[in-house]
C-alpha cells in the first residue's frame, strides 16, 4: 500500500513537473514572437524620409544635445527630461559627414582580443 502511495506521488509529480515545463515553452514562444512582431514594427515606423536624429551628445545624466535633419534643414537641439530646446541652424556644409570607420563590432572584437591575450600570458607566468 505505502509502495503505491509513493509511485502515484512520484506520478503526481512528474505531470505537474511536465505541465509546468509546457507552460514555460508556450510562454517563452510567445514572448519570442511578440518581440519580433513589435520589433519589425518599431522598424516599420522608423523609415521615415523627413525626420532623422544624425548624431547625439550625452551632456548630462538626462540632457542631451543632437543634430537632427527636417527636410533639408538641419538643426541643433537640446532635449532633457521635460523638454526639447531650439539651440541653433546649421548649413549641410558646417556638418562633418564622414562615417566613423571603426564600427563598434571592431572595437570590441579589438577589447576582446587584448583581454585574451593578457589572459594567456598570465597563463604562461604560471
């Protein structure tokens, strides 16, 4: 009587156990395909010809300078937490429009590989 206590105790288990486990694949799923509807979506909305923020400046913890082209004007604002200020209008030709060569990638794959080789070379002192 006791052996067949534990065996349906162990039976119990193993469904919830299962259950349990089947709930987490259908959730993680459906989180899977949330973000790659909400993310194509995001990416939809941001080909936008008119409107383009180039490049951003992090001056404070919540206050940010950027260059942004409306049209064909572009200017220099001023965004903080509560507002966006006018700071002035440039010309095409103030801007600097060169890319920076050294995409972040190679930066870190560079980081990456600099810490690797320390690691080797405290490994050989050893």
């Amino acid at each position: 009587m006791i052996s067949v206590v534990l065996i349906s105790g162990t039976v119990e288990g193993f469904a919830q156990f299962m259950t349990v486990l089947i709930i987490f694949a259908i959730v993680l799923a459906l989180t899977y395909f949330t973000t790659r509807f909400v993310g194509s979506y995001q990416k939809l909305q941001g080909l936008n010809r008119n409107l383009e923020i180039l490049e951003t400046l992090k001056v404070t913890n919540n206050k940010f300078l950027q260059i942004i082209r409306a049209g064909n004007k572009y200017f220099v604002i001023a965004v903080n937490k509560d507002d966006i200020s006018l700071i002035s209008e440039l010309s095409g030709e103030e801007l600097d429009m060169s890319v920076n060569d050294q995409k972040t990638e190679d930066r870190f794959k560079k980081m990456l590989d600099i810490a690797r080789d320390k690691m080797t070379k405290r490994g050989d002192k050893q």
